[in-house]
C-alpha cells in the first residue's frame, strides 16, 4: 500500500518542474481568452476606425464601379487598373488586420507571460500514432473538451438568438425605413447584438482560465518517490553529504592540529577541554584561540603539545569558559582578557626560566574568570 501510494500523483509540482515544462513550451493555455482578445480587438477596431474604413471604402466601390472609356477599348489597362484597386483595399485593411494579428500574437502573454521554446517544434512521430490519437479523443480530457465546446455553442448560440428575438421588431422595421435612417440603426443592432455575443464570451473565459490552469497544475502533479528523487538531484544524496561535511571536518582538525605547535599555551581541564592560544604583541589586538577539543581530542591536543614543548596548564573554569565562548581563528573575549594576561605572564617566566635565565614561576590560582561565563557554574545554578 505504501508503494502504491508512492506512486500517485499527489503531490503539488515543485518550481523546478514547473520550470522544466515552461522550457519544453508545456504552460496553460486558453484558446477562449485568445477569441474573446481578437474579437474583442476587432470591435474596438471597427468602433475606433470604422469611419475611415466606410469612407475608403466608399471610394473604392465607387472606382470599381466607375466606367472609364480608356479601359473599355485598352484593356492592356485593366490589370494595372485592378492591382491599384487592390493595393488601396489593402492598404485600407492593413492597419485593422495588423490589430487582429498583434492580439493574437500576444494574447497568450495575458497568461503565461512571455515564452519562446523551440522544443514543440522538434518532430515527435508518437503524436502520429492513431491508437494514442483515438484514446486522447476517448480520454477525460478529450470528454471535457467537448463539453466545453457544446457549453460555448450553447451560450454564444444563446445569447445570440435571445438579441434576434429581441430585436426582431426593430429589425423588421428597418425594411420601412430610409436608408440614411435604417444603416445607422442597423449599425446600432449590430453592436447591442456584439456586445451581449461579447458579455457571453466573458463568461466562458471566466470558467476556462481557472480550468486550464487547474488542469495544466494536474498534469505536472508529481508522485512521492519523484519529490524525494529531485531532491536529491538539486540538494545532493544526504549520504554523499554527509560524507563531505565528514571529509571536510577531519581536513579542518588536521589544519588545526597542525596550528598547535605555533601556539605559546594550552588551558586544560585537566581531562575533558584544552584550549590552545597564541598571541604576539606586534601584530595581535588579543589572544587568538588555535585549537580546542574536548575529551579525546582535548587528549590529543595534549599529546601534541608535549611533543612540541608547549606550556600546558590546568586552569578548569578558564578552559571551560573559553571552550564555551571561542571559536577557532577568532580572539578571546573581553572579559577573560585579565585571566588570560595571568597566564601569559606565566608563560613569558616559564620560557625565561627554561632558558636559565630567572626562577621557576609558580603557577596562577584562582584565576578572574566571570561567574557567567563558566558553564559550570550556571549548570548549578
């Protein structure tokens, strides 16, 4: 059961496949919101340019119509004749047809955006397969397609009928009219009848882009084991990542155990911290912590710096406090800079002792490290 649930469509598509399809030319698309943009397109065209396109117009019936004796008895005339007639028709509709194809052209843009994907045009010979054919025909989407397309014919049919039978009194009564009084009125009907086809128009739309983009949104659903796959494939295997934060890790302690032997003092516990420091008075504002560890490699930091003739002492709450409150490369806080000044001066004896040259130092006691800064001592607290 689990398996199988795996295996389900479920799950919300991530960005990245969303992406994915976007590149492909896979986006929503509403075939209804590109007709209601053209028509919508074409009716303000005509409303905005409808008197020059009757008065061009005029003028070219009139010229067609026109006789002209040259062209009756030369008709090596007639061609030249008909092409200019053309070229004027042509350039009368050029502005309105350039408004139809610029709608069509960008209204998808209204939905998806801009998108230019030249992957739909790469042939795919499964689409020719009339198996497939006749079972997208049969499939749910092909079942809602047609009842879309028998809801549209039913609206716009709809509405169209009801603005005839609306009108069917005033568009009898156009017959009885003077043609300077029927065209306006005619032209009037025209655009009452467009507007309510057009308000009918909306309605569809209004129930199709939601759809489409709920239906694109399905489509691209993705199943458990594809969501945990992707992961993997964008954040990386958690193993493998845990194998490099493993890699990484163990390349930073041998860097920091290599830093010990520069260091000039290590703070013990004595057993569970040590904290390694140096510090120089020519390039140094404060003490700048080496290396630190606890238990084992508290141990080892030891080990290391015996070898290496470094000073060690045991200091419990300065070394717990530092283990606390440091990082490694960075300086030791404000508040412990008068301990660890303590301590310095101890080392600076040691070495002069070491070198013959003074008495052997005793070591610090009781060293000024803030209460607060002792894990320690707020556990009992």
């Amino acid at each position: 059961m689990a398996e199988d649930s795996d295996l389900e469509r479920t799950e919300q598509p991530s960005q990245r496949r969303l992406d994915q399809a976007r590149e492909e030319g896979q986006v929503a698309r509403s075939r209804e919101l590109s007709t209601f943009a053209v028509l919508w397109a074409g009716g303000a065209g005509l409303w905005v340019m409808g008197s020059a396109l009757y008065t061009q117009l005029t003028k070219l019936l009139h010229d067609g119509l026109t006789l002209d004796t040259k062209l009756a008895f030369h008709t090596d005339l007639l061609l030249p004749r008909l092409y200019t007639l053309s070229m004027e028709t042509l350039v009368a509709f050029l502005p309105f047809l350039l408004l139809l194809l610029a709608t069509a052209a960008l209204s998808p843009l209204l939905l998806n955006g801009w998108l230019f994907s030249l992957r739909p045009l790469i042939p795919n010979f499964s689409k020719l397969n009339p198996a497939a054919g006749i079972g997208r025909m049969f499939s749910t989407h092909g079942l809602v397609e047609l009842a879309k397309a028998i809801g549209k014919s039913l609206v716009v049919g709809g509405v169209g009928a009801w603005a005839i039978w609306h009108n069917k009194d005033a568009v009898m009564l156009l017959v009885t009219q003077p043609a300077a009084v029927s065209i306006p009125h005619l032209g009037y009907l025209m655009w009452m009848s467009f507007a309510a086809i057009m308000g009918g128009m909306l309605l569809i739309v209004a129930v199709d882009v939601p759809f489409q983009l709920w239906d694109h949104n399905s489509k691209l659903k993705m199943t458990k084991e594809e969501v945990r796959q992707e992961a993997k494939e964008s954040e990386g295997d958690p193993q493998v990542k845990g194998r490099i934060r493993s890699m990484q890790r163990e390349m930073a302690r041998r860097r920091m155990m290599a830093e010990i032997p520069t260091a000039d003092v290590v703070v013990t516990n004595p057993t569970h911290y040590s904290v390694a420091l140096r510090y120089s008075e020519g390039g140094m504002k404060a003490p700048v912590v080496v290396a630190k560890g606890s238990h084992l490699l508290a141990a080892r930091i030891k080990e290391i710096a015996i070898a290496n003739n470094v000073p060690i002492l045991e200091a419990p709450p300065l070394a717990r406090a530092l283990h606390k409150h440091t990082e490694l490369g960075q300086t030791i806080p404000e508040a412990l800079y008068t301990a660890v000044a303590e301590v310095l001066a101890y080392v600076y004896q040691l070495r002069r002792y070491r070198q013959g040259g003074a008495a052997m130092p005793e070591e610090p006691r009781d060293l000024p490290v803030p209460p607060q800064l002792d894990p320690a001592t707020n556990a009992i607290a």
